[in-house]
C-alpha cells in the first residue's frame, strides 16, 4: 500500500493514501468541493418541484436530469420485532463480517416506550444532496436500479455525503476501520434484508408496485388483483397458493375472500392488505394489515370486509400478501 509522510513536529507519521485523501478533501471543502458540486446544484434547482414522497410523510425534491430510484425500503414497527436481522444480513452480504456498525440499515428499540423498533434506512431520495456534495463520485447513481450508492473503493471517508443528508438521523454512515461511507444500494434491486425479515416488517416499495399481480374477474363485476411477496416466495414461488378469490356486494358493503395455502414446511406468517379504487383509480379504502399464521400445508380463509353506503362505487380491489418466515 502507498504510504504518504505527514510531519507532525519532530515526528513523522505515515498514514494511507486513502486517510490522506480524506484529511485533504475536509480541508479543501470550501473551494475543491464546493466548486465541483456548484454547477449540479444549480442546474438542478432550476427544475426542482416538491413532491410528497411514497410514504406520506417526507416531502422530497424531484430534480431533472437525475434518475429517479426503482423504490425504498419500507419498515413497518407495527410488525418489527427488533431482532436486527436485517443489520447482520446487511453487514455481511457487503463486508463479510457480522457486525451491526457495518449495516445500512439501523434498528433501535426504544426499550420504555412499549418496545417499539424504527428502522433508519436510506429513502432514495430524488433530489439526492449526497449525490451533489461528493467530491470524487464515490456517491453515484445505479443505472440499473436508481438506488443512491457509494463505491467504496472511490470514497476518500470525507463525510460530505453524510453531513448532507437531509434527514435525521443521516442514512448515512461512516465507518471509520475503512474510512468509507455507506449505505443502503438496495443491493442492486434484490434487496437482502426484506428476504430475511421473520416478520415481514420490511418491504421494498417497487416490488409491492410493480411485481406483476394476478387479476381475477368476479361474478360481481368487481376486479381483484393480487399480488404475493415476502420471504417465503423468494425461497420459491410453488411454495403459496392463492385460489377461491372472490369480491362480494352486500351487507352494507363489499366482502374479499380468498383461500390462502401453504406448501411450505415450515410454519409462517401471512400480512394481508386490501385497497378498494373506484372505476376512476381512486383509492376509496384500505385496510389494516391483517395477520395469517399458517402451519405446513395449512389452508387459511382470508376474509377483509370494506363497509360503505355505496358498494357499487368499488371497481377494483388490490390484495398485497406478504408471507415472511416466524421467528425462532
């Protein structure tokens, strides 16, 4: 490895290339970077406009000129368990060591506030200001996937990226054994920790949008489509079987049905969530996420009713079933 010397005093110290670099870039923040990132930004905020992001809560810039992200991670605390899976997965699918402080996702659990997990993990966001502020481009756009990812053997650990994140904690994190930044890549549209997931707490927004449902038409006149995902059918696809799927209008309301069953030999659990859309696409409803526990071989009758004054305003009804393994 190159060395470079650095005097401190009468003591010379020798230091990686790559440390060097980073001490280097961190001193010249205010003329090297700056003027590197200055054109980008510009051109970007001619264009920008806000936009209200997939999960209802941040509102993200959307910037011409860069490719928006496939998707997120999306974490549901209503389903974590805090196990940290997802940290050890993370940690060695990228690195190769099981340790959480190389994991680009985050746990924690608040312990007195009723045992709640929050996962801190990357948005993808698509005005991305870690993408603007690095100095090397370690920090880039996947063209496969639009995911925001940093090359770590470009990054000199200068933590531009991080102290731009725009949210809190940032998404991204320095670790300082390799004097790099990380965070998550989506792992290049087959996303690790959403397969591992005993729980089903995680999912990835562009599989639950874009995977290819199964549509059936029902005597009601009603359109049902479904979609299956969640860690037992990336194992494989036979391993769930969805039939029986009906839409039904009466008693105040339209009931879905459905036969839900495994050929899985272990015992897991199935979420279920219903949106209801008019003829126009409008969403009219959703439900709760409703739980299945399944047994091997087991068979579970999926039932979620939408009460309304008027059923015959419901065109089409979405079912996302999410089947994950049990923990332990």
């Amino acid at each position: 490895m190159s060395t470079t010397e650095l005097f401190e005093g009468n003591q010379i110290s020798e230091v990686s290339r790559r440390s060097f670099l980073g001490l280097g870039a961190l001193a010249a923040v205010g003329s090297v970077a700056a003027a590197a990132v200055a054109p980008k930004i510009a051109e970007a905020a001619e264009t920008e406009s806000d936009k209200v992001g997939e999960d209802g809560q941040a509102v993200v810039k959307v910037w011409d000129g860069i490719q928006l992200s496939k998707g997120h991670i999306i974490h549901d605390p209503s389903l974590c368990c805090g196990c940290k899976q997802c940290e050890i997965t993370c940690s060695i699918s990228h690195w190769g060591v099981m340790n959480e402080l190389y994991s680009g996702i985050r746990i924690k659990t608040d312990l007195l506030g009723g045992y709640i997990s929050e996962a801190f993990v990357c948005k993808q966001c698509a005005g991305p200001e870690c993408v603007a502020v690095c100095p090397t481009g370690a920090l880039h756009v996947d063209k496969e996937t639009g995911a925001r990812v940093i090359d770590k053997d470009v990054c000199i650990g200068c933590q531009l990226c991080l102290n731009a994140c725009p949210v809190a904690p940032s998404r991204i994190r320095y670790i300082d054994r390799e004097n790099v930044c990380f965070k998550c890549d989506l792992c290049g549209g087959d996303p690790k920790c959403v397969k591992q997931c005993p729980t089903v707490a995680l999912s990835c927004s562009w599989i639950s949008a874009a995977a290819d449902p199964t549509i059936v038409h029902t005597d009601s006149g009603i359109t049902v489509q479904y979609v299956l995902t969640g860690a037992v059918l990336a194992l494989s696809k036979d391993y769930v079987i969805l039939d029986e799927v009906d839409a039904i209008i009466g008693n105040g309301g339209v009931t879905v049905k459905a036969d839900l069953t495994s050929m899985y030999t272990q015992p897991f659990t199935a979420k279920v969530k219903c949106s209801y859309f008019s003829q126009s696409g409008e969403t009219l409803n959703f439900s709760e996420r409703l739980s299945y526990d399944l047994g091997t071989y087991d068979t579970v009758n999926i039932v979620d009713f939408f009460e309304t004054a008027h059923p015959e305003e419901v065109a089409s009804v979405r079912m996302e079933i999410m089947c994950g393994k049990i923990a332990g």
